[in-house]
C-alpha cells in the first residue's frame, strides 16, 4: 500500500482527521454491504444481541446498550427494534422479552457471515499485533483527552 505521507510527516498528522476518516469509510462500507441484503446498521445490532443472547434479553435491555453505539441514540433504537419485529426477524412478548424466530435465525446467520467478510475485508494486510496496538492506542487518546467510550 501507499501511504499518503512520509513517516516523518505522517507522525505530523492530525489524529483527529485520521480517526475520522477511518469512521466515515468502515461505516459507509458496512451500511451499504448491509442494505445490500435488506437490513440497517441498527437492525443487525439488534438480531445480533437477540441472536448472541446467553439469557433472553429485553426489549430494555437491548435498547439502553445499543443507543450509544454510533450516537444512535434511544428513539431510533425503539424504532429500529420495532422495526426488526416487523421484519419478523424477532418477536416481543408482553413483558418485553425477545425471542428470535426461525426467518430471524436464517437472516442472522446470512448477516454474520456477511459481516465476517467485512471484517476479513478491513483487515487486510493488517496483523493481529497492529489491530491490538491501533485499539489501545485510540483507547488511549479517548482517555487523554478524558473522552468517554464503551463496548462490551
């Protein structure tokens, strides 16, 4: 690959931009490769918790750990849960729990393998010890700059 800069002047370089940048383009490619088979961003979130789930999780549950992925925030989580229900993917009993159903299980299972090639795509060229090393190092700005991130 060639890089847009020398060492000397990549070292330069504002991370900002770079972090920014790097955002826009794996976002911008994982929505769209996601449209691609009929679903959102936040949709996938929510097959993925319901999917995933040790215990049955909540309606709750599942939207306070995903509002903040993205800036997404709480009424668009409801809104993409309800969506996802009415996609039939997964269903909501009257205390909240969801289940996923059997066309939610096979769309899950597309979506995953799906985003297995996005990760395998974004990965390319890149070492485990690269990953590990970029992770903690943006870890360490968000907290140098005493920003706030999650994930679980």
């Amino acid at each position: 690959m060639e890089y847009s800069h020398s060492d000397a002047e990549l070292i330069q370089q504002p991370i900002g931009y770079w972090s920014w940048a790097a955002y826009k383009a794996i976002v911008t490619r994982t929505r769209a490769a996601l449209a691609g088979i009929g679903t959102t961003q936040p949709q996938w979130w929510v097959l993925a918790q319901v999917a995933r789930a040790d215990t049955v999780k909540t309606r709750g549950d599942v939207s306070s750990l995903l509002r903040n992925y993205l800036d997404t925030g709480s009424a668009t989580m409801e809104s993409e849960i309800d969506r996802t229900i009415a996609q039939g993917w997964i269903t909501e009993d009257v205390d909240g729990r969801l289940s996923i159903t059997a066309e939610g299980r096979a769309f899950y299972d597309r979506a995953a393998a799906l985003q297995d090639e996005l990760w395998a795509e974004r990965h390319t060229g890149i070492s485990d010890e690269e990953y590990l090393t970029t992770l903690k190092v943006l870890q360490r700005f968000i907290h140098n700059t005493r920003g706030h991130a999650w994930h679980h």
